[in-house]
C-alpha cells in the first residue's frame, strides 16, 4: 500500500471514528432537552433544520457546487431519501420500544451493509469483516445487557429494521461511484433539507404537538452542529475514504461513546458487561483497521470478481 492510500485510510478511519463518537453524545443530550419539556418530534425537526442550514453555510462559505448533472444529483436524492426514512422510523419507533432494544436493531445495518454487499454488488468482503461484524454485534449485545424491560411492538421493532436497512442503503450509496465528484459537505446539505422536507409531511402522522422551550432550542443548536451536521459530513467523508462495508462497522463505536458520556455524566463506572461490550467493539476496530483497503478496495475487488469468473 502506498504512502498515499495510507494516508487515505487514516484519514477515512479518523472521519468515522470522529464521527462515531460525535453522535455517541446525542442520547446524553437529548435527555437534556426531553427534561425542558420538549417533544420527540419538536427535537428531531429542529435539529434537522439547522443542521441543513449549518451545512447550507459551510457549502456557502466552501463556494461548493449544489448543482450537479442528473445522474449524481438522482443518486444523491435518492441517499437523501433513505437517510430520511431512516430518521423518522428511528423516531416513530421510540414512542414503542426501550432505547436499548433499539440501538440493538439499528445497529444491524452493517451486517446489511455487508450482506448487500456481497449478494448485491458482488464486492468480497473477506472473513475478517465478517467476524469482526459478529464480534461488535456481541459487543453491542453487552453494552446494553443492561436495559431493563426490553419494551416493544412487532411494529416498532419492523421499524427499526427498516430505518437500519435505509442506512445501510445510504452508506452504500455514500461510498458508490456515482457519487464520486460531490462533496461530502454537499451530500451532506442534501440529506439535511431532504429529512427537513420528510419531516413536514410526516407532521400529520404525529398526534403529539410540537413543542419548542428556549433553552431546549439552545441545546438543539449545539446538538446540530457537533452531532449532527459536522458528524453527517465526515461519516460521508470516510465513506468515499475506505470501503463502506468498513464504514460501517465502524460506526458501531458509537454505543461505546454513549457508554463513556454517561459515565463520566453521571460520575460512576459502567456495567461490567458494559465494560466487555466497549472493549469486544474496540478491539475488532483495532483488528479491522490492521487489514484496511482504501475505498478503491471494493473496485479492485470487483475486477478480480470478473476477471476469475
């Protein structure tokens, strides 16, 4: 591997590690402002619109193309799409089912992603991926161990499957050659004003009213921007950076940050399971990281695909 493709790797694995740990704080966070009196949908709403007018600023000030030729902007919308069926599933699903169970399902789209993957796209995805997919699964498992009264619905849980299928989609999508020449800031704004739109015609569906607090409208303005627009941009980052199968699976560091904040939030130690749960999560990165390609690793693995068949 050359000077510059492992330059690329690092620079994928630290935008998705980043990335990771960012949004590991937005459970804490949003406990903060659910305590203001907002509601579920009020918060997500919010938070989508600024993080689209943040990312909207930065493109500004970036002077970034929004326009593109047909064929990038229709699989450009179409990320956009899955990323905001995917959030509004997520929220739709909480009214129904413990935080814990959720996170649990949600963080089944690597497996989808791998999965699609290799049936779909034909990629080889190689057996170290796969275990250490398996390995974070039984990470997350312990992690939430812990969660009292696994609460849910058939619906809900059918839910949360989906949006976590959605996600996969995204990831792929994200790291595809047909988004190749848009930015990731820019993919970024999309996904952004596109979830903003979703959630205006989702308002009908939600009987509860949306209610805004001036301080849990402060706190939503951080959570836009340090855990949701700057870690939406580098997640895209990394996937045109390595592979998408190893984005991923990388994205299941996030659990571990929630862990971590909560610990130090509430000034004690977290479970033992909890322990062993970050620390099978961790060490499978580490594993993971060791036999990175970069993104051009699904291509190549392609072209030897066709070339043996």
């Amino acid at each position: 591997m050359t000077g510059s493709s492992n330059a690329t790797k690092a620079r994928g694995i630290a935008c998705v590690i980043v990335s990771s740990a960012l949004f590991g704080l937005v459970p804490i966070l949003v406990k903060e402002v659910y305590a203001t009196g907002m509601d579920t949908f009020g918060i997500v709403l919010l938070r989508m619109a600024l993080a689209a007018l943040i990312m909207l600023c930065i493109c500004g000030a970036k002077r970034s193309r929004m326009r593109m030729a047909r064929r990038p902007l229709l699989f450009c919308l179409a990320a956009s799409c899955l990323y905001a069926v995917s959030t509004l599933l997520s929220v739709a699903a909480m009214r129904e089912m413990s935080a814990g169970l959720s996170n649990i399902l949600f963080h089944l789209f690597p497996l989808f992603v791998l999965v699609i993957a290799r049936i779909a796209l034909r990629q080889a995805v190689g057996w170290v991926k796969w275990a250490c997919a398996g390995v974070m699964m039984a990470g997350m498992l312990l992690i939430f161990a812990t969660d009292s009264g696994w609460e849910f619905t058939f619906a809900s849980a059918a839910q949360v499957v989906i949006a976590a299928l959605c996600y996969a989609l995204y990831t792929l999508l994200l790291g595809g050659k047909e988004l190749r020449g848009v930015s990731a800031d820019v993919l970024t704004a999309y996904a952004c004003i596109v979830t903003v739109l979703a959630c205006g015609v989702a308002i009908p569906f939600f009987q509860e009213a949306i209610v805004v607090t001036p301080v849990g409208a402060i706190l939503i303005a951080v959570i836009a921007l340090g855990c949701t627009a700057l870690p939406l941009a580098l997640y895209a980052s990394a996937a045109k950076a390595i592979s998408s199968t190893s984005v991923s699976l990388f994205a299941n560091f996030e659990p571990g940050m929630t862990v971590a904040a909560e610990s130090i939030a509430l000034q004690q130690l977290p479970t033992a399971s909890g322990l062993v749960g970050c620390a099978l999560i961790i060490v499978s990165g580490i594993v993971l990281g060791s036999q990175l390609d970069g993104a051009s690793g699904n291509r190549r693995s392609r072209s030897r695909e066709r070339s043996g068949s």
